[in-house]
C-alpha cells in the first residue's frame, strides 16, 4: 500500500518510514501541506491508501491542510499530532479526518489503526488479496481459499470451512495482504485488541488450527522471530 506521510521534521518522518517500510508501505514524505496537496493529484503516480498527516505543519495549518484533502480525494485521512485537547480532536474529526493519533504514540497502535482505516475505505489502488465485486462483495480470493469478509464465511474448492470467531478474524487480516509479513504485536493488537505479554502462545494455538482445517498448512508461513504472512497458493 501507498502512504503519505505528511511530517515537517525529517527526523522523525525518517524514523516513522524506516518502521512502516518493514510494513509492507511505501511511503511518500511530504514536509508541507502544498507538497501533500501535489502529491495527492490524480496524474502524480499510483493512488495512496492513507494519507499520516501532522498538523504544525510550516506552510499552512494541518486542518485546513485536511479540508483541502478532502474536497479531492476520498483517501483516509490519520491526523498524528501533539494536539491532545478535545476540542481539536473534535474538530479534526469534523473537517473529515477518519481518525486521530495524539504523540507519543505506540507504533503498533498507529499500524493497527492504519489498516483499520484502509479495510473501512475503499479506493483505486485497493489491498492485495482483495477482490472487486465482481468476485463477491469482498471477497479475498487466495487461490482454492475464498475469505467472505461481510457474511464471516470461508471455503476451499467450495466446501464451507467452520472457523471460530478468532481464526476467522486472524486469516482475514492475514490474507488482506498476501506476502506482507504482520509481526506477531500486530497481530494481537489487531485480532485480540491486548498486548502481547502472555498471548504468544494462543496465537501459535490458533495458527495451527488454522493450518488444520483448511488443509493447507503451507499457506501460512512462520517468519521466525517476527510474524506470519500468507503465501497465495500457485
């Protein structure tokens, strides 16, 4: 996925693209609301997914930066700033932002909400995995393996496959992006909204049951001392 990060200091802009690059992202860095603004038109390459915007920005104020956005594209919008008040974040809200970050933040907090974003807003570039609806309203098609996103259904060869609530949570967000590693913090902020301390060993539960009942034990691969990813079957 695409992502604009919109950050004036480089040496935080470089941190932050140094992390979500391991990601799977590609960032593009934008040290002003003028250089988003340009990023952001239809002719200037591939669409973005999600648009990281701080506010104190040196050119022009990050909300009416956001307002602007807006009025162009429909791109999800992550405000990331030191602004904690309410009243801002309301405001933020308001002007269309999809959601509100305050520094210092958990990079594993700001990468869940990231693709919790992305899975809401449909847009050009899309997710790899993802179908359009011609295949079914959001269908992740991997293969034999079709993910029903809306109705929570799973098949292979189109025999239903029985998962509980967490396995099917756990293989959705796998297959959204086939290939990308999810590190293990992710995945249980993601799946089982706690931390990682003392959850490592039911997600290795819910792996292998995984791997069982789909009869495909090599779909999901183990990237040692980091995470998971999905490898589409040929």
């Amino acid at each position: 996925m695409r992502l604009l990060l919109v950050e004036d200091d480089d040496h935080v802009a470089a941190a932050l693209s140094a992390v979500l690059a391991r990601h799977g992202f590609h960032v593009t860095h934008a040290r002003s609301g003028e250089e988003a603004l340009q990023a952001l038109l239809p002719d200037i390459g591939a669409p973005f997914g999600v648009v990281l915007l701080d506010l104190g920005l040196p050119d022009q104020d990050g909300f009416e930066v956001c307002g602007k956005i807006r009025k162009r594209t429909a791109t999800p919008v992550i405000m990331v700033t030191a602004r904690s008040d309410t009243r801002s974040k309301i405001h933020g809200l308001n002007l269309g932002a999809d959601d509100y970050v305050v520094k210092p933040y958990d990079t594993g907090e700001l990468l869940a909400r990231i693709h919790a974003v992305a899975r809401r807003t449909p847009h050009a570039e899309g997710v790899p995995g993802q179908q359009s609806e011609a295949d079914g309203p959001n269908a992740l098609l991997l293969g034999p393996l079709t993910i029903e996103v809306p109705n929570r259904r799973v098949s292979v060869d189109g025999t239903a496959v029985p998962l509980t609530r967490k396995e099917f949570d756990l293989l959705a967000l796998l297959a959204q992006r086939p290939g990308v590693v999810f590190r293990r913090e992710q995945i249980i902020s993601e799946v089982w909204q706690t931390s990682w301390e003392g959850t490592g060993r039911t997600l290795e539960v819910h792996i292998a049951s995984l791997r069982s009942k789909l009869r495909m034990p090599a779909l999901i691969e183990t990237v040692r001392g980091v995470g998971y990813k999905i490898v589409v079957p040929a």
